[in-house]
C-alpha cells in the first residue's frame, strides 16, 4: 500500500548522512510512483512533487546536520498541508439549532454517518435530532429509527408517502418541540449523481438554509470519490466531506485528494461500521500515520474516551488493598477492548505499523473474548472469592463458557499470579520512601 511504499522511500533517506540533489529526484520519482499507484489524482501528484522537490533541495535542507530527516520533514509538512492543514470542526451556529444536511451516493454511509455523528454530538452534550428525509430506498426509514432508538436520541419522519423537502421543513420545528439544538437530515442518494436528486436537494437547501452540508463518499472508489465530491460541491456548495470505510482495503488516494481538488475539507472519517467508528480528521496526524511516524495522539485521545478516570483511581485502591477481584478484572478488560481493536492501536504506535511480527504477536480478539466468557460464566461469589472455585466450579465454568477446563485453571493461576504481583508492589511501593537506598 502507499503508506509501506512511502515508509520504504522514507526509510532509505533516513539513513542517509549526506543527501544529494540527485538523492532527492530519486525519492520524489519514488514517491510520484507511490501516490499514482494509491489513485491521488495526478494534478495533485503533480503540484506535490514539485513543492517537496523546491523546498527539499533548498540549500538549509541539504546542508544541514540532518539531511535525510528535513526532507521527510518536508514529505510530512506537505502532506499535512494537501489535507487541509489544520482540523477543520463541525459548524455550530451562533444560534441554535445548527441544521445539518447529510448528502452523498446510495451507499456511501449517509445514514449510518447520520447515526455516528448523533452520537458524536451526544459525547459533546448536545442534543441532536434526526430527520429521516430518504423517502425511496427502501426500509430507509427504518433503518434511521434503529440508530436512533439504539442512541436514545429522536427521529423525525413522515413515513414513506411525504415530499422529502416538507420533512426537513417539519423536522425544524420539532427541533424547537424537543428542545433540540442539531438537526441532522439524512437524505436519499442514487447510484449516480442524476438531476432530479440535485434538484430534490437545492429545493431543500433553500428550504432549511442549512449551516452545514456534509458530503459521505467512499473512501474505498478512490478518484470516484474525488469526481462525486467535485459534482456535488459545484452543484450544491458543500460545507465538508465524511470519508467512509477508511478501515477497509482502501488505495487512500481520496483522503490525500479531496481537500486539493475541492477546496472542502475533510472532517471526519468513518472506521467501522460501528456508531463509534468515526473519527476527526487531523491532517498532521494522518500524514504521520501514512509516513509511519506512528499516531499517538489518536491513540491517547481514544485512551481518554474509554478510561475513566474515576474508575482508574479506583482500580489503583483496589490493587493496593488486595481487594482486586474478578469484577474489577472484567471491567479493566471492557475498557481495554473499548479502544478498539488491539491491532489497530498497536498499529498506531511509531516503528509498530510496519512491523511484520505484529499478525504473530497473537494479542487476538477471540482470546480476549474468551477470557471475558470464562468470567462471566462465574458467579457472583466466586468472582470475589476465586478461592472458592474448585474441581466440581472449575468444570461448570468451562462447560458454561465454552471452553476446556485447562482453560480456566490457566486463567485462575494467571489472576492469581496477578494479585501476587501487586502485593509485591504495593508493599515495595508502601514503604518505598523508607527503603530507597542511596549510592
Ligand atoms: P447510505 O445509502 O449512504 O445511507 O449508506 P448506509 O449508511 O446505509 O451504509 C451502507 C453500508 O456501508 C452499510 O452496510 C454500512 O454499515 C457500511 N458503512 C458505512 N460506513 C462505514 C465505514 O466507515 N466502514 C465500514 N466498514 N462500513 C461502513
Ligand atoms: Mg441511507
């Protein structure tokens, strides 16, 4: 992919004590390659390149201490910059509510985008109400209420038979009626960018005079997604894109494009199919991630999501105290997987990206699950108590998990090898000021 193929390109000059100019064209032809390969478009390629080539073989780079750093510094800038630089957030109007239209192709991720958002909106304190404005693909409807039954947060519809302009015009007030401050409309799209769908949402732009119009594309059709996003945009003036399925196989070209072609920005992308998989789009922090300077501060950002601190704190009196149990176990280990796929965020670590040992590492999804199985199927008592799970418990638990009772012996002498350790601690940390030894 472009992000291994930049990585390599990046790696060679790394090493590099002096770099020459020839150096330099050698990389760029390199890294011209590489975004072609990925479906950048070519004007943009174009005008990259050349950028990074000007400002690489400028006299302070070459010359300086570090040469083959300052140019993957350049890369990095470069990058950042073709991706819109800074992080562009989500319009809120000066006066409530902020109205939202959610436009884009059958597909794309507009209703389950229309759903991430409401949920994103959620964390922040606000209170979003949904219109379902897709009034022709069926089941559409149905599809927005499920979201919005599962966010707890309300849906605006007028079922099947009404005009797609009159429900967003109905919705605005019951935003009023809710007490509501965003309104996120998700509209219909087609296969294809036709007339009459531009038609239907002009009507309803005029309409709603929205604050925001977000475009959902695909990340996986690459230059498709740049084409549909230059339509949509002379035809509609958006406001910004959403670019989805970004966990998928994707080339990545259309992340790298879309601000440079259309002048939107990107500013969030979805990751999943789930309601939390959407994240801001950070330019800086997508080119590092793409150059494999790793990505840390999604990673912290996402360790400050699942963790709460309270509880953290709480965890730490408890090890302290011996009083760790089962309970705290499971919890501890629903907030590590709330974070997401382990590969995912050791992926984000620098250096781990492209490490080829990382599929052996064997931190899998399913031994986590396992072990959560194997707790659950305790009772209360002998999760406070794992003293107490003998032979006749042991092979209880391993029937009522699924699993074999070498399973579950492993898992016990693994908690308890656990708590053993924080004794330890706890008493070296106790006393830790007294028996500190000077040199
Ligand atoms: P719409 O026709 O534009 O409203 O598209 P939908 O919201 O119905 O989504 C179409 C399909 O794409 C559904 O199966 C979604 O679960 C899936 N989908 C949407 N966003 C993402 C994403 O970010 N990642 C992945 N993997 N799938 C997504
Ligand atoms: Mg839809």
């Amino acid at each position: 992919g472009l992000s291994e193929r930049l990585q390599s390109v990046m790696q060679k000059l790394r090493g590099k004590g002096k770099v020459t100019e020839n150096d330099v064209k050698e990389a760029m032809r390199e890294v011209r390659l590489a975004l072609l390969e990925a479906d950048v478009n070519f004007k943009v390629v174009k005008q990259f390149v050349s950028r990074v080539r000007e400002r690489a073989v400028g006299q302070e780079v070459l010359k300086s201490l570090t040469p083959g750093q300052q140019v993957i510094k350049v890369v990095d800038e470069e990058l950042t910059r073709l991706m819109g630089g800074e992080q562009s957030e989500l319009v809120q109007a000066k006066r409530p509510p902020t109205i939202v239209m959610m436009v884009g192709l059958q597909g794309a991720g507009k209703t389950t985008t229309t759903g991430k958002l409401a949920n994103h909106l959620l964390k922040q304190n606000h209170r979003p109400l949904l219109a379902a404005a897709d009034v022709y693909r069926p089941a559409a409807i149905r599809q927005l209420q499920v979201l919005g039954e599962q966010l707890k947060v309300p849906v605006f519809s007028l079922g099947e038979n009404a005009d797609p302009v009159q429900i967003a015009k109905q919705a605005l007030v019951q935003v009023n009626d809710e007490d509501c401050d965003y309104l996120l409309v998700d509209t219909a799209g087609r296969l294809h960018i036709d007339e009459s769908m531009m038609d239907e949402l002009k009507r309803m732009k005029e309409v709603i005079q929205p604050d925001e119009i977000l475009l959902v594309v695909d990340a996986m059709t690459g230059q498709d997604a740049v084409n549909v996003a230059e339509n949509f945009n002379r035809e509609l003036g958006l406001t910004g894109v959403v670019l989805t399925k970004l966990d998928g196989d994707t080339r990545g070209g259309a992340a790298l494009s879309v601000k440079a072609v259309t002048d939107c920005p990107i500013k969030f992308v979805g990751m999943g199919e789930k309601m939390d998989a959407l994240e801001p789009f950070y330019p800086k922090r997508m080119s590092s991630r793409i150059l494999g300077m790793g990505d840390v501060l999604t990673l912290i950002d996402r360790a400050k999501e699942a963790i709460d601190e309270e509880k953290a704190k709480e965890l730490e009196r408890k090890m302290r105290s011996q009083s760790f149990t089962f309970d705290d176990f499971l919890e501890q280990l629903e907030q590590v997987r709330s974070m997401g796929p382990l590969e995912d965020m050791l992926s984000m670590l620098p250096g781990v990206g492209k490490m080829k040992g990382l599929k052996n590492l064997q931190i899998d999804e399913k031994q986590l699950g396992r072990v959560e199985a194997i707790i659950r199927s305790m009772t209360p008592a002998e999760k406070q108590k794992p003293e107490i799970i003998n032979a006749s418990r042991r092979k209880r638990i391993a029937l009522g998990s699924g699993v074999g009772v070498p399973e579950v012996n492993r898992l016990l002498k693994q908690f308890d090898d656990m708590k053993k350790m924080m004794k330890k601690f706890s008493s070296m940390t106790k006393g830790g000021k007294k028996k500190k030894k000077g040199f």
